[in-house]
C-alpha cells in the first residue's frame, strides 16, 4: 500500500495564462510545498520555475501584449490578496499593492495593456470599490468608483467602459458598465429576478455573452446586446458552468455539466456550428483560456484517476494534447477508484444525486460519508488525493450532494434557504438508511467528514441524529451560525447572511439551527480541525465546540494549524494531517 506521501505528493497544474509578447504560456503548479508561477513554450518542453515563495501565488493574468504578469499572493492563508508585477524580460517582481488589511481582486487590463483595474477593500475593510492603476506607474493608482458590498471588474472595452459585476449572493450577481471617468453605472442586466451571471465575455462586435439561468432552471448561455434584453443562444437540460470566446469574436468554448462530469464544446460565433470534443468526458473542466491568436485553448481538467493538469485544444482540428505533465509520483493509475453515480430515495420522496466509490478490499466495508462545503456548491468527480488514500485503507466513501447543492438546477440549489436548513440534514439521514441496504457497506460504522460548510453538515448531523456515526471529522467548521456571523470577515457577512440569515432578524432560527446549543446530544468521537488564521470561519467557532465536549467529558481531538486559513493547503501539514485523520478513524471503526 503506497504512504501518504505517494498520494499527496500528486501534482498539479492549473490557471493558464498565455502572453503574446513571448509567445509562452504560464500557469501555477505545486511542485514545490506550494503553488507557483511556472512557463513552458509549448507542449513537450521543460517548464522553467518562476517564483519560489514560501506562500503560495493565488491567481495568475498575462498582460495582452506587454511582457509582463500580474499575480496574487496571500500571507499565511488569511485572503489578504496583494497585487504584483512580473517583468518577462529581467524576472524582475514589483508588488503593485502593499496593503496586509485589505483584499485586492484583479479585473482587467485596458485595451493598450498599460493600466489595470482592480476592486479592493482598502477604503473600509468592508466595501470593494474599483480602482485604476498604471503598471509603470503603482503609485499613481487612482479610486474611480465608490461601491457599498462585493464589486468586481470583468472588462475593460476598447470605448473606456468598465463592465462590472456586483456578487449578492451566489444565485444573484448582476452586471454594469461605466466609463472609467465617470461615477453613473448602467445596469446590463433585467432586474426583475434573482439571476446568476457567471464567465462575461465581450465580443469584439460589442455583444455580451454570459452563463445564465434567466428564466430557466439551469445554466445556459445567452448574448446581451441591449441593457436588460437576454437573449438565449444555448440552452441544455444541465449547467453550463465553464465558457469563454477568443480576443477575435470567433469561437466560443464551454463545458456542460452533467452528473458532475464536463462536455465540452467548440460553438462557432459566425455559423453556429456546435462541435462536441470528447477528450473530457471522463474529466471535470476547471476552466479554458484563449491564446492570443484564438487558434487554441488551454484548458484544465481533472478527474477520479488523473490528476490536475493543462491541455492544449486546437480548434480547427478539435485535437488535444497535454501541455503540462504534473506528476503522479508513482502512484499506480489502476488502483485509483472511479465512483459511480447513485441517487437514493430522501425523505420527501426526492431523489439525491452522489458518488459511490468502492476500493477493492473486500468484506463488510466501514463507510466515510464526505459533505461538501458552499452550500451552493458541488461535490465533483476530480482527483483527490485524501480520498484516493482513504480508499486505500479499506473504506468506502459516499459523497452526496445534498439539496442545496449546485449543477442540479437553480430549484435544487434553494431547497435549503433559511429556515429549510435542516431538510438537507435530513437527506444525509436518508443516506445512511440507504447505505444500509446496500450489500458490502457496513450501515453501522460510519464516519461523517466535511470541511467549512461541510463541518457546518458534519456537527449538525451528529446532533440531529447521533445514533447514526460512530466518528466524524470537522475541518473548519461553522459551530454556531450566530457567532460565526458576528465574526467572519466584514467583506464576506452580506453575503452569507443572504444564504443563513440576518443577525438583525433571524437569530431565533440561526441559534435553532446551530449545533453548538445541542452539543448534548454528540455522542460520537470528534476530530477538529482549523487554520489560525481563517478570514471566512474564525477560529473561535473550532474553539467553542472543542471547548463544549472538553467540559462534558466528550471524546474530541483538536489540531490548529498556525500557518494555514479556510483549509490546510500547506503539504506538509496536510502529510501530518492525514495519516492521523484515518488512525482515528482506524481507532473508531475498525477498533484498531
């Protein structure tokens, strides 16, 4: 059986950015402890390391045609995003932002390459407004729009317009325009629903094409060529959750989820003409960014048994190949388990989609029940390397997704608004009943597992049902929605209160529903884990449940690491993390 570090030390590869001015691509990749910039000149050729930080560098942009980088970087996990400036030419990095208080979100070069623009929290902590700055000139950056609540830039025109994007909820994103000298913004979007807006691209012809779900169900693509007129071009019984079109108003790429799994497509402007390119069919696609002559796509995938890596998809021919070759580390791609897609019976009769992977050992198997976070999220089948180590040790794992979720439709994704919270607890319930019937899957031993708003799912289970789990595991979690309100990042509040509740209306239900007032009822071991220094659920909400079974004498084991945030990204606290993580497990249902 391969240790951890054999599935840990898997690589991967992602964010591709392409400059005209070297004719190179660029992308991230974790070959060292964290991700960094790295360049190759085309498929086949040895990737040349970039930057070699102690934290890892978070976004990567290439300027359209000045050789020169813009990245993002973090310090410690705390999401405190600065901006920099890498010249292609001498190596040489600037940071364009110095501000350790507050976020910067990059949004768009302008149509000359010389200038960005960027929304940040500088003014306040709280609000994003939009700024301009010069790239030879940092010092000279200037605040063009004051915005209450989340902004961002998605474009620069070649008429000095800024479109933007304001982020209320994950569901409700709505866009505008405004010249960059000026302070009126002209909403492009109809205000008459709640709709999501994702990946705008403007056409050369001035035309706006989006992932949308106005008037429909799912995610489709649609062209706004007048303020508040949405005009669907293409429309499937599923999202489509990736697109993007080159600098040439040519071709359009998008992938369509179905069942978790991207289909991805070539849809040319000019014809019309729809070509699906199967090479991903058994893969999640992440994103796909153009070159500059609109000849080729990068695009990122992974999936159960491969790891994530970049591929070049050439559009006049639809052929793919590999552009990056992050390592397997010798990990036997045979032994990888590929799940398959189930759907159990819930307890309103509704039909709950989720995976099943089963390793190869045999016998009666212990369970892990993995939840994901969000809530409007989606479990997916890409690489992982915990679960690939899980499997290993002989258990199977369930990850469901739960109403609530995303990819099922934008019904689905409300089913657990506010006040119907428990209902998706309710479903993990119904998980374990169906467990139970299922032959080779011991129902009475099973562990519960999730991070952030999946620790919200996993605390929130083993009090509403603790008969059913005999272990759970809580990655920074939310314990108490109240106080986890009051406390997590004042840039972030608006828009979780638009998913949980409000504070100054809401706090009967948001006490009602927080597993830290029916700690009582916790009767399985729990194994906490939290970063220091976590901007989305601060530390405190780890401390109060771990505090709670301490003073009941309840078991509870309890890791804080001090370098990490909303997760544990760092690989060497992830090679200490796991192998413990599964000999708790051991301990606990296997009895070992």
């Amino acid at each position: 059986m391969p240790g951890i570090e054999r599935y840990l030390g898997v690589r991967a590869a992602a964010n591709p950015a392409y400059s005209k001015a070297t004719r190179q691509w660029y992308f991230l990749m974790n070959l060292t402890d964290t991700f960094q910039i790295y360049g190759v000149t085309g498929p086949g050729t040895w990737p040349a390391m970039l930057t070699d930080y102690s934290e890892r560098v978070s976004g990567l942009y290439a300027a359209p045609d000045l050789a020169g980088l813009v990245f993002t970087r973090d310090r410690g996990g705390n999401e405190y995003h600065q901006l920099y400036w890498m010249d292609l030419h001498t190596m040489e990095v600037q940071a364009l932002t110095d501000n350790p208080q507050a976020l910067h979100i990059f949004g768009a070069f302008s149509p000359d390459g010389e200038s960005i623009a960027y929304t940040s929290t500088a003014r306040n902590g709280r609000d994003y407004d939009v700024y301009i700055m010069p790239l030879k000139s940092p010092d000279q950056a200037r605040l063009v729009l004051t915005r209450e609540g989340h902004w961002e830039v998605r474009d620069w025109t070649a008429a000095g317009e800024l479109v933007l994007q304001q982020v209320l909820s994950n569901s409700d994103q709505p866009l505008y325009r405004c010249h960059v000298d000026a302070e009126d913004v002209e909403r492009l979007t109809p205000s008459d629903a709640p709709t999501a807006y994702h990946h705008p691209y403007l056409s050369p012809d001035g035309s706006l094409y989006v992932s949308t779900d106005y008037g429909r169900d799912f995610l489709g693509i649609a062209k706004i060529e007048t303020p508040g007129q949405v005009a669907h071009v293409i429309a499937e019984e599923a999202d489509i959750d990736v697109m993007t079109g080159d600098r040439d108003g040519r071709t359009l790429v998008y992938a369509v989820n179905r069942e978790g799994f991207s289909e991805l497509h070539l849809y040319d402007l000019k014809t019309g003409h729809n070509r699906h390119v199967p090479d991903f069919d058994r893969s999640v696609v992440f994103d796909a960014v153009f070159d500059s002559t609109g000849d080729t796509v990068a695009v990122t995938y992974s999936g159960p048994d491969h790891n994530m890596n970049i591929a070049l998809l050439h559009v006049a021919t639809a052929e793919v190949e590999p552009l990056t070759h992050a390592p397997m580390t010798g990990l036997d791609v045979k032994s990888l388990v590929t799940p398959e897609v189930i759907r159990y019976r819930t307890f309103d009769g509704r039909e709950i989609p989720a995976y099943l992977y089963r390793p190869s050992a045999s016998g009666n198997l212990p369970v892990v029940i993995s939840v994901h976070g969000g809530p409007e999220a989606q479990e997916r089948p890409y690489f992982s390397g915990w679960y690939q180590y899980l499997l290993s040790h002989g258990y199977a794992l369930v990850t469901p997704n739960v109403r609530g979720s995303t990819g099922y439709g934008k019904a689905y994704s409300h089913l657990d608004d506010r006040e119907k919270r428990m209902d998706s607890v309710r479903d993990i319930a119904s998980l374990v009943e169906w467990i139970r019937e299922q032959p080779g899957l011991d129902g009475h031993r099973i562990a519960i597992y999730g991070g952030s708003y999946g620790g919200f799912m996993v605390l929130s289970s083993i009090t509403q049902y603790p008969e059913l789990f005999q272990a759970a595991i809580d990655i920074v979690g939310i314990a108490n929605l109240e106080s986890f309100l009051e406390n997590t990042s004042e840039y972030r509040r608006a828009l979780r209160e638009v998913e949980y509740g409000y504070l100054a209306t809401d706090r009967d239900f948001l006490r009602r529903f927080s597993p830290i007032h029916a700690v009582d009822r916790i009767q399985a071991p729990l194994f906490v884990v939290h970063g220091a220094n976590d901007p989305r659920v601060p530390l405190n909400e780890a401390e109060q449940i771990v505090g709670a079974l301490k003073a009941r004498n309840r078991p509870v084991e309890f890791r804080v690491y001090a370098d990490e945030g909303h997760g544990i990204a760092k690989l060497k606290n992830r090679l200490e993390l796991y192998p413990e993580m599964v000999a708790f497990l051991d301990r606990h249902l296997k009895g070992q």
